[in-house]
C-alpha cells in the first residue's frame, strides 16, 4: 500500500493538474472551432479564428497602448517612491513605506469608480469646479485611454514598488557615497549611479507590470465601455455576453493574450535570474541613508501624493458620492441623503452577494492554505519526480489573464458531466485556480527559510510523515500559512475577471453585483455598494487579525 505522504502528494498533483490543465484544454480547443458553435464537442478544427484576429486590430492597438503607457507611468511611480523611501532620509519613512501597499486592497475597480465620478468630462466633479472658476471644457477626461491608463499605474505602481524597493535595499550604497564624494549632486547620483544599479530589477518590474497590464480588465470595463474604448480583455467579455455569443472568436482572442503574456513572463524569468534579489544575506554592509536636507519634505510630498491619489481621494470621493441623492460637485442640503446605504442594505440581491463572497473567501482560503501549503512542500521538499513541471503547473494561471481563464473554465464545466456551471462550487475551484501561484508564493518564501534537519530529526527518530507535518512542519510554517490565509481571503472576496463570466443566478457574489450597478443603477448607489464592501471587508481582516493575534500570545 502507499504511504500517506505518497498518497496526499498524488492527489495534490492530481487536483492540480485538473484545476489548471482542464480549462486550458478546452479553451484552445474552442479557439481551434470552426464547426457549430452550438455543437459540443466541436465537429471541425481549424485556424479560422486566429486568421480573423486582424480584423480586430484597433482593439489590439488598444491594448497596447494602454499597456505601455500604464506601465511607464507605474515605473516612474514604483522607482520614485523606492529611491525615496530606501535610499533618502524622508520624514515618516516607515508609514509611508506601510501606506504603499494599500492601494493593492482598495483594488482597480474602486479606483474606477471614484475616477469616474472625479474626471468624467461632463459631470466629473473636478470638470465641474473648472468650469466653476470660469474655465470651458473638460480639465481632465478619465474616460480616455490616457486616463484608462492613469487610474491602472495607479494600482500597479506599488507593484513596481515592491520589485524595485527589493533591489535597492541589497544595493551596496559605497558606489551612490562615491559619486557624491566626488561632488555629484544627488540627482545626478540617481540617475546616473543609483538608476544603472538597478536596471536589472526596474527591467525586471517593467516586463512584470507590463503583463499585468495587458490581463487588466476593470478600469477599462467601467471607464472604457461607455465610450466603446476595447482591450482585449473587455472585447472578450463582450464576445461573450452578446447574444448570440461568439465563443470561439473569444477563445481564439484569449490564447492569442496567454501567449503574448508567456512571452513577457520568460523575458521577466530571464531578467531575474541573472541577478539576486536577496534582500537578507551576509554582505557585510548597512544600506545608509542619503540625509537630503529641506529636500525631504518636497520628497515626503510626492510619496504622500501618490497615497492621496490612489488611496485617500476615491475613499473620500466614494464617501461624498453615497450620501447624496444626484452626485455633484456642488450639492445643496436637501441633495444629501443615506438612502443609498438603507437601498444597498435592504436589497436582498446585494446581501446574497455579499454573504456569498464571504462564504467563498473563507472556504477559498481555507481549502488554498492546505492546497498551496501542501503544494509548496511538495516542490520544495519532496523527492517527487518532475517537481519542477509541477511548479510550473501550479504558476501557470499567473501568466493567464483570470478573465481569459475564467472563460476556459465557463467552456470546460460546461461540457462536465456533474452540472456545477452557475453554481458556488465552480466559483470556489474557479477562485483555487486563479490564487494557486499566490498562496505558493507567500508560504513558499517561508518554507525556503526552514531548515531541512528539522524535519530530518523528526524522521530520524522515527515520527511518521504526517507526525512530522502536524508537529514540526506545520507549526514552523504559521506566520506564511496564516499570510497566506489573509491574501487568498482578500483577494477572493474582491475579484471580478474570474466571477463575472462564471457566476449564476443563485450564486452572485459582491464584486460583480457592484459593476453591475454602475452600468444599471446610479453611480451613488454604486458607491454605497462599494464602501460597504470595503467596510465588510475590513472589518472581516480585523477580526482574524485580531483571533491571530491572541492565538498567537496564548501560544507563546
């Protein structure tokens, strides 16, 4: 008989590979269907739908457009704030440092929604006080391809942040010292000393956020339909929700995105594997500061701009939206009101969203720790043959748009003998899927910090293998696995490319239900629906932040 160790490790595989494998399968196959597109499976094959692709070659055009100017902006934001925050003696380094990573939680699509109602031309409440003040037209028109790609590198720039902060905090600063010794100045010193030393990780961050940018798909679903603005990812939804639908073009359209984002995605492997990006090591040096002098506060307000712009003001603008009756820049006291919240409270369609979304964060990230906690192990620590392959399975969805999968899975379950389609559980495998490579990652890096001889003690005195997982591994691994909780929680409750194609009529989740609203309802509904998202949300992480916390003084 199998050992217990051989037996979880086969079904681990063996789920997932279905998860990630299966969907991909029928999505070529779909993109490969020239027959019925009513007939399942198809009746003839061919290259009918990439042939036809040209034709779309403004919605192509657009994509990248939109793509790079995106990812230019997030690199200049990412770069700025790193050098700043690690390099310079800025006031409040640490909270601002903190304050970054929050525009990852408010997401894209509150962003949308708050840019919208701040830069719409028309009736945008930054348009409105221009013309107050005498000025004609539009200041700022967020329904642009511009502003698509403003409000994108807004959310992506702590992305860049992230990657390119890493490097600098590893960066030997002697060579920055010696520049300034022989009397460069310190701009000079950045751009010329500090920019060159980095080029490995913004080239890295470019590729990445590059990717990213081309899977992206609210901001452009909300600001970049009502002016009939397309990327690929909005095309596809579109393809598919049409009546009748043009599944194969879709598919043909989703694997054309999939493998221009393999492509990024290798080059970006290439980048980082000719440089560390160990930020703990042996070098025997302290990155030092660069005291900067009055400086610092013209620095401390670029940092807190960005925060303000990505974070404070949708929050505010959202706020000041849902208390009134017709959202303006200039409201009398009669306009304001709390209907909205009473309306998206009392609704029973948003309540059903709501509790479904947090039902499926829970079992999401429940089911995803002991998923990805057993998977990183496996490749990781076991002797398993091809755990490389099985990396790569498990990082797979990372390079696949969660829309573009999204609607391989809707073709794949569709055909599955056990009818799921529409239902929470196709959700839940769908949301497993689409985090696998983030619950890997965030428990792997802890993992890959254990020592291999802790586990071998145990072996050596005879503990069986799962003995070893529940005494040593396990309680070793709490910090990543309970991080890993919170992520796949998060994220779970928040996502749209992967609900919106896959959701039924009984199993509407929030995310959705609020775009939903925007395209069918007022705007100041949508931002009541919105806040109280967040609000749910946040509370819901205080509170298992909160249980971590005495658990973890009662364990201690």
């Amino acid at each position: 008989m199998p050992s217990v160790q051989t037996s979880v490790g086969i079904a681990v595989i063996g789920v997932v590979a279905a998860f990630v494998i299966y969907p991909v399968y029928y999505l070529v196959q779909a993109s490969l269907d020239v027959g019925d597109p009513e007939v399942r499976p198809p009746t003839a094959y061919g290259l009918d739908n990439f042939e036809a692709l040209p034709r779309y070659w403004e919605i192509m055009v657009n994509t990248l457009v939109v793509a790079f100017a995106a990812t230019v902006m997030a690199l200049v934001f990412g770069f700025l704030t790193a050098w700043i925050l690690n390099r310079t003696n800025v006031p409040f380094r640490r909270t601002l440092e903190q304050a970054m990573a929050v525009p990852y939680y408010v997401t894209p699509l509150l962003g949308a929604l708050a840019w919208s109602l701040l830069g719409a031309p028309e009736s945008g409440f930054i348009n409105q006080i221009w013309r107050a003040l005498g000025g004609s037209g539009a200041i700022i028109d967020i329904i642009s391809p511009m502003g698509i790609a403003w409000v994108m590198a807004l959310f992506e720039g702590s992305v860049a942040f992230v990657m390119i902060g890493a490097v600098m905090k590893s960066m030997d600063p002697s060579l920055e010292e010696a520049s300034q010794i022989n009397g460069a100045g310190r701009f000079y010193t950045m751009l010329r000393i500090t920019l060159p030393l980095v080029t490995p990780g913004v080239l890295g961050a470019a590729i990445f956020v590059f990717a990213e940018m081309l899977g992206s798909f609210s901001a452009a679903l909300v600001l970049g339909t009502p002016t009939r603005y397309y990327v690929i990812t909005t095309a596809i939804y579109q393809l598919v929700a049409q009546y009748p639908p043009r599944i194969p073009l879709a598919a043909a359209l989703g694997v054309s995105l999939f493998a221009v984002m393999f492509a990024m995605l290798f080059f970006y492997r290439r980048v980082i594997s000719r440089r560390s990006y160990v930020t703990v090591s042996g070098k025997a040096f302290r990155p030092r500061l660069t005291d900067v002098g009055g400086l610092r506060w013209v620095l401390f307000g670029i940092c807190g701009s960005y925060v303000l712009l990505s974070v404070v003001l949708p929050l505010l603008t959202l706020i000041y939206a849902s208390v009134q009756k017709l959202a303006v820049a200039f409201p009398a006291a009669s306009n304001f009101t709390l209907d909205n919240y009473r309306q998206a409270l009392t609704q029973n369609a948003v309540r059903y969203a709501m509790s479904n979304s947090l039902i499926l964060g829970v079992l999401t990230a429940t089911i995803g720790v002991a998923l990805t906690g057993m998977l990183s192990w496996l490749i990781h620590r076991s002797r398993v043959p091809g755990r490389g392959v099985l990396e790569y399975i498990a990082m797979f969805p990372q390079a696949v748009p969660r829309l573009v999968f999204a609607f391989g899975m809707m073709w794949a379950w569709l055909v599955f003998p056990i009818p799921i389609y529409g239902t929470l559980w196709l959700l839940l495998i769908a949301y497993l899927t689409v985090f696998l490579p983030l619950g890997v990652r965030t428990i792997s890096s802890v993992l890959l910090q254990l020592d291999k001889s802790l586990e071998e003690c145990g072996e050596v005195c005879g503990a069986s293998w799962a003995h070893r997982m529940r005494t040593i591994t396990m309680p070793l691994l709490r910090p990543g696995l309970l991080a890993a909780w919170m992520l796949l929680f998060i994220a779970s409750v928040r996502e749209l490319g992967a609900s919106i194609l896959l959701m039924g009529p009984h199993s509407q989740v929030i995310t959705p239900a609020i775009v939903d609203a925007w395209f069918g309802s007022s705007s100041e509904l949508t931002a009541a629906m919105a806040l109280i998202q967040t609000v749910v949300l946040g509370l819901a992480v205080a509170v298992f932040s909160l249980i971590t916390r005495r658990s973890s003084r009662q364990g201690g």
